[in-house]
C-alpha cells in the first residue's frame, strides 16, 4: 500500500529491454482484473518494434517517451472477439452499441490498472498517455484494428531513468463523499484547491501564459472548450467507423 502512495509517472527510461517472459506475466496479472460477465472485453496490442513506435508517435503528439520506451502497451475496448464467438455459436450478438462500448471501457481501464499496479511493483515504470483518446484514428489505423475494436489507453513501459517529484493531488476530503454527494460552497473550493494554487510551479504556469489564476491555464490554454468540442466530433467519428 505505500507503495502506491509513493508511485510516480516515468517518463525516462534506460536503454534497458522487459523480457517477454515478464512481459507476459504482468499481461496474466493485468487479466484477472474485474470483468463484465467474465467476458473480458479488452485486448491488448503489444509494440515493440521501432517502425510500430513511430507510427504511433503522431497520435500521441510525438510525446518523446512513445519512441523512447521499450515497450508501448494500446488497452483496447474489444466487442470484436466475443461478437465473432456469439456469430460461431448460433447467437444473436447485440454489442455494437454505446452501452457495450462502455462497459468495453470498463473492463480495459480495469485491466491497464492493474497491469500498471503489477509492473510498477516489479520496479518498472509507466506513463498514461492521455491522448489515446485525442486522435483514435490514427491509432485505428497504425494497428489494423478491426470493428467494435476500440484505443481507450496507452501505457509506455520501461525501467525508470528518472525518480521525479511526485505531482500533488487534492486532499481526500475534495474527493470522497459520505452516503450521499455534499455540494462545495464557494469557500471549500477555495479550502481544497488552495495547496494546488500555492505551488511555484503552477503559480508559474500563471505567468507564462499571461493569465490570472490556474483555472484559466486549463480552460484557456490546456484543455480548452473548442479543442474538446474537435477531439468530441473526431472520437464519435471513430466510434462510428468502428461499428458502434
């Protein structure tokens, strides 16, 4: 458990390969997550290669550690395989609508989790790229995925080359409810992100970018409304074309 109080993002690795055998075995432990049915909606495409690396790099805006990593892990929602078992065993499959792709969601998101759990405890370290989601078609694409074959995640792998400073997160009290869900006044915002607002580096993304609180870093330059509203349109596109 401290263990995962004291986890951080890696994003440097050594010049240092992951054996297929560990590999596979972190893969094993990835796949006795919590699943739908027991239905396992996920699949994982494993790369390795340089070419497949730098396939992948423009979907994720040429994020230095996708090239860098020696292994980079795509967590799919997959409806494909069970759909195509259903169709070989005189079944009427019905898992090509939004429902499925969220429960696909959750049965990947539980099993990239818990691999990145069991590889972190093997002293390896991880990155989420948070930007599967930002360019699905690119990723459809560089690895052939079929219909109702879905990117939810990217996980780089690799041993760490680096121990940066753990990024803070807010307090438990911002997080967790009490048998129902407790509204925040305007004074509890100002209670729960106020650490966050402190720090020097975060008060430097303020001056930077010119803006007047870190609120405006996110909605006017980071993550902002009319990029959303793009990444929206183009993922429903995707979903579409994938069948759902």
């Amino acid at each position: 458990m401290d263990s995962l109080k004291s986890r951080r993002t890696i994003r440097k690795y050594q010049q240092k390969d992951i054996s297929d055998e560990l590999l596979n075995d972190l893969l094993v432990s990835a796949c006795r997550a919590s699943t739908c049915g027991n239905m396992q909606l996920y699949s994982v495409i494993v790369t390795r290669d340089e070419a497949g690396k730098a396939a992948l790099a423009p979907a994720h805006f040429h994020q230095p550690m996708v090239t860098e990593a020696p292994v980079v892990l795509t967590f799919c929602i997959d409806l494909h395989r069970f759909t195509h078992w259903c169709e070989l065993r005189q079944a009427q499959p019905g898992y090509d609508n939004f429902e499925w792709f969220i429960t696909g969601a959750i049965d990947a998101l539980l099993a990239t989790q818990t691999f990145c759990v069991a590889a972190e405890e093997q002293g390896l370290g991880i990155c989420y790229l948070g930007t599967t989601t930002y360019n699905p078609q690119q990723i459809i694409d560089a690895l052939r995925l079929p219909k109702l074959v879905f990117p939810i995640a990217t996980i780089t792998v690799g041993w760490p080359d680096e121990c940066p400073a753990q990024t803070d997160r807010l307090p438990l009290e911002a997080i967790v409810h009490q048998e129902t869900y407790h509204d925040y006044a305007p004074a509890d915002i100002d209670r729960l992100f106020a650490y966050k607002e402190s720090l020097a580096e975060n008060k430097q993304f303020v001056l930077e970018n010119a803006k007047e609180t870190l609120a405006q870093v996110f909605t006017d330059v980071r993550y902002t409304k009319k990029d959303a509203e793009a990444m929206s349109k183009a993922l429903y596109e995707a979903m579409k074309g994938q069948g759902f």
